[in-house]
C-alpha cells in the first residue's frame, strides 16, 4: 500500500533530526544497495528501508520542511561527494568565486588547485578535497556573495558517473532561501499608502509626515489624494543636482565595517599618548642598513617599532591579553598584528613570537607579508589571531592619530610621523637642541588595562625607542 506523501516527509524530517549531527564535506555512500546522503543540508535513507525506520523513528514529532522529490532524486544517484562553500575564516560569511581552475569531466587528485574563492580578508586558493572526477559546478566564476555552506560542486568517484549529474540542480539549497524570501513581504504596507487610489482610512496616516497637513482635508475622495504622491517626485529635482556614485560594498569592506563598529561601541576605548626622543635609534639604525647593505638587509624604523612593542608586551601581559567575557586570558607569546592598507580595505598580518626575533628578521617578515597582503595571496593562518597591533600612519605625514582595537585584543599602538623639535640642553651653549620626536597613542580596552598599566606599558616602550640597546638587555 503506498503511503501518503505528508507521512514520508515526516519520516524523512525525522530521520534528519536524528542524522544531523556532522559539519563535514557532505557525501553520499553505497553500502550493500542501500543509499545514505550525509548532508548539511539534508539527510535521508533509500524508501525500501522505511520500514525499519519507523521502528527507531518518533514520527510524532514536527516534520522538517524540505523537499520529498529532492530527497527521492538524490537516492537515486551514484556515490558522489557534496563540496559546500568552506568558512575560510574565523569572520567569512559569504565569498565570491574568483575563478575555477578545474573543468566539469577533469581528473582530481587530492590537493589539487580547485577554485580560487574571495572571503572577508584575501583571495585564496581552495584545494580539491577529495580524489575523482569533478562531474558539476554548481556556482560558477564570478558569482559573488555566496553564502557560506551552499554548494559549490560535485565530486565522483569514477569519470562513469560524471553523466548523472549533467542535469543535476541543487534545488535542496534553492529551498533554503525561500524561508527569508518571505520577510520582504511586508513591503507591500508601505506602498500600499503610497498607492494613488488609498482608501479613506489610509489618508490619516499619509498625513503623519509634515508636508502632509494640507492633504488631511482631501481625505474624502481619492483624487486630491494623488496629490501628496505627486509632491514627493516635486522634491527630487533639488536633491538632483548632488552628483554621486554607489560603490557596491565588498566582502572585505562589510566585515570592517561589522568588526571596528561593534568594537567601538562593546569596548571601552581609552588613549595614552607619549613622545618618545628617536635620534638613538635613528643613528642606530643607519649603522644596521650600512653593515647590512651587501646582504640587502634594510630595516625600517617600524621594525624597531615592532620589537619594542613585543618586549613592552612580556614586562607588561596585561596588554598582550585578550576579554574572554568569563576570563582574561594572558598569552605566553606575542604575536604582533601589522595594520597594512590595500586596494580592498584594510588587513592585518601577523609578525609571530616577534619577542623572540631579532629586527632583522622582523623587518624580513614584515616585507613579505605586505606583499603577500597586497597581492591578496595571504593565507588564513598568516592574518588569523594575533595578541597586539600597531598601526603607523607615519608615511603619510600625520603627527598623531588613536586607533580602534581589533578584537579580541585588548591595545592597539598608533604610530604618528617623526618631527623635529627644541627641548632643554644644559650642555649646548645655545641651552637648547633640536631632535627627533616620535608620538605614538595606545588604544587599550578599560576591561582588561587599567590607565596605569597603559601608562606603565608606554614607559617601557618609550625607553626601548629611546635607547635602542634596552631591547636587547
């Protein structure tokens, strides 16, 4: 006797309660003529076995709303494997598909190069997960704002069963999205007072917005109240004259924009401002680039910068901490993010154990890592984490600036540019002399750093940039 198509989904809801428990690559296996899909998605067991199902199953329970025809077409598929759309990052919600440089009908193997895909942060390569045959793209290059878990491909075991999937649409994903699809439809509220012929009721309300008092005493007929309507274009013409252009706001853009808004506003920011005398390390560092210029070594001032930084950081832990909501959690290691600017936004590389590196191998780093940002080929593992940050603006002239903190981290140090100036010198016989003035801002989050341990952070930093030979004593 065949069963109702209302029972079936119940079961097969049911079953996917039960199943749903893995977030790995979905995939499809038969065993013993039975086939099993493992999915994000969906999970379900070919109809023959039903039976035995509604022996482990409490079909009581409130069906899933998904497809039955989906989950029958699926069961009659051969072994596949079901690629979705990785998280490549801590922050990615979505990614665009850059390129694919595998064809449908083309042998993999496993590591193998499969598409290049955008997050939040970089460009990155995707490597093929399995070995096989890559038998359906399913999102093809340049598709953009993907979400992250949606099906990207369909991987087969043997070039045979590529045909299968010639036809193949992922219709299970395109149900997801008509669950929200459904929250524009109160849309319709609003134009339905914009209508040109509103009911009587619907005048009162229009005449809530200030230019509409002269339209209150037209509520009676329907004409007079095509005026206001007629009103709103009449305005259009002033705002005309601004020109401008809409630039679509990329992956990289929105995370910023999520990031350093809840950062200003679930942090308590407070600044410390110092200047530290910088005409020792200057000196200092002309010696290092003269000794070190066969070997084409050139270290930077922000180089130095940076190791100071990582030494403050072990005198003081609390600012190589991180608010963990129910602890702060102190790191043994400092790894100091570099605030570097590319064509898409802003990214921050990670100089690691910067406390145990010499500046030579630091300035090392730092040049390949800018590079890599700019080119956008850093990997997840070289912009992920971090304990502190250092942003310098120095390059371009700005004297002082305070910058937001990238959490988790608790301080981020802002690097103005060095300028001269006159202090006291009792020794000089004018009594005074110029020098070299360096003033830096450290952002610190009120939960984890208290003002004095900001200020007692500063100190040990200003004397490593004033005396260069601190660092290394």
């Amino acid at each position: 006797m065949l069963r109702s198509l209302a029972t079936t989904r119940n079961e097969l809801g049911a079953l996917r309660s039960v199943l749903l428990r893995s977030n790995n690559a979905t995939y499809v296996r038969r065993s013993t003529g039975n086939v099993v899909v493992r999915a994000l998605s969906s999970q379900l067991i070919n109809s023959r076995n039903l039976q035995s199902i509604r022996s482990k199953l409490n079909t009581s329970q409130s069906p899933v709303t998904w497809s039955y025809n989906f989950a029958r077409a699926y069961a009659n598929l051969p072994e596949h494997i079901r690629v979705p759309l990785p998280a490549l990052s801590p922050t990615m919600e979505r990614g665009s598909i850059v390129s694919w440089e595998k064809k449908e009908g083309d042998k993999l193997n496993e590591g193998d190069l499969l598409c290049e895909i955008e997050t939040d942060k970089a460009t990155m390569g995707f490597e093929t997960p399995e070995e096989g045959f890559l038998a359906k793209i399913l999102i093809q290059g340049g598709t953009k704002d993907v979400p992250v878990g949606q099906l990207l491909c369909i991987i087969v075991p043997d070039q045979g069963s590529v045909a299968a999937f010639a036809n193949f649409k992922d219709d299970g994903a395109a149900a997801a999205p008509a669950a929200p699809a459904a929250a524009p439809a109160p849309a319709p509220a609003p134009a339905a007072a914009a209508a040109p012929p509103p009911p009587p009721a619907a005048a009162p309300a229009a005449a809530a917005p200030p230019p509409a008092p002269a339209a209150a005493p037209a509520a009676a007929g329907q004409k007079p109240a095509a005026k206001p309507a007629a009103a709103a274009p009449a305005k259009a013409p002033k705002a005309a004259g601004t020109r401008y252009e809409d630039i679509p706001v990329t992956n990289m853009r929105a995370v910023i924009a999520k990031r350093l808004l809840e950062s200003k506003t679930q942090l308590p920011h407070y600044y410390v401002t110092v200047q530290c005398q910088v005409d020792k390390l200057l000196k200092f560092r002309a010696k290092v680039n003269k000794k070190y210029e066969k070997q084409g070594a050139r270290v930077s001032v922000n180089d130095f910068i940076i190791k100071a930084v990582a030494i403050a950081s072990l005198r003081v832990p609390e600012a190589n901490s991180a608010w963990m909501d129910t602890v702060i959690r102190k790191y043994d290691d400092v790894d100091v993010s570099v605030a570097v600017s590319t064509d898409k936004g802003l990214i921050t590389p990670i100089v690691f154990n910067a406390d145990r590196k010499g500046v030579l191998e630091i300035s090392k780093d730092v040049k390949a890592l800018a590079a890599k940002a700019r080119d956008n080929k850093l990997q997840p593992h070289e912009f992920q984490g971090g304990t502190i940050s250092v942003s310098n603006l120095g390059m371009f002239g700005v004297n002082q600036f305070a910058a937001v903190i990238n959490p988790p981290q608790s301080c981020i140090l802002a690097i103005g540019t060095t300028t001269k100036q006159l202090v006291a010198d009792p020794d000089s016989l004018k009594g005074f002399k110029e020098v070299n003035m360096l003033t830096v801002t450290l952002s610190a989050d009120h939960r984890v750093v208290d003002g004095a341990v900001a200020a007692r952070w500063l100190q040990h930093f200003r004397d490593y940039m004033e005396d260069p030979s601190n660092m290394v004593l």
